[in-house]
C-alpha cells in the first residue's frame, strides 16, 4: 500500500472528507492547539475496544502514535 493510499484509508475509517479537510486547513491554528487533546481522545477512544487496543499494544503504544499524528499536524500546520 502506497503512502498515499494508506493517508486516503485513514480519512475514510475516520469519516473524513474534502469539506472537512478544507475546514481543518482553514482553521488549522486552532485545530492545531487542539490538537494534542483531540488525538489523546481519539486513541484512548479505541483502546476501550479489546480487540483495537491489543493491536495497538502488539504494534505500538498509544504514546508513540500519537507523537507520530502530532507530528504530521505539526507538518501540516506550517504549510
């Protein structure tokens, strides 16, 4: 799978769309200040499923994906 692909799977499992990664490039500094509790929020929401948080521990932690999803907010931020 592409990078590319993978980034297109990851909006789609999340219900992200075009209207709201407009939204999100348009209000990117206040999403971006958000963005630490918003994603904290996002993963502690999946380990509460067995199943998604034995993957996540198998894989990774919680703290690692997440440093990795502030990073390419950071990214996104400064363009």
């Amino acid at each position: 799978m592409t990078v590319a692909a993978s980034y297109e799977e990851q909006l789609r499992f999340l219900g992200i769309g075009k209207e709201e990664l407009e939204l999100m490039r348009a209000e990117k500094d206040i999403f971006a200040k958000e963005a630490g509790a918003v994603v904290k929020t996002f993963y502690n929401h999946l380990a509460e499923y067995l199943y998604l948080g034995n993957l996540i521990s198998s894989n990774s932690t919680i703290e690692r994906l997440s440093h990795g999803v502030l990073a390419r907010i950071q990214q996104q931020k400064g363009q």
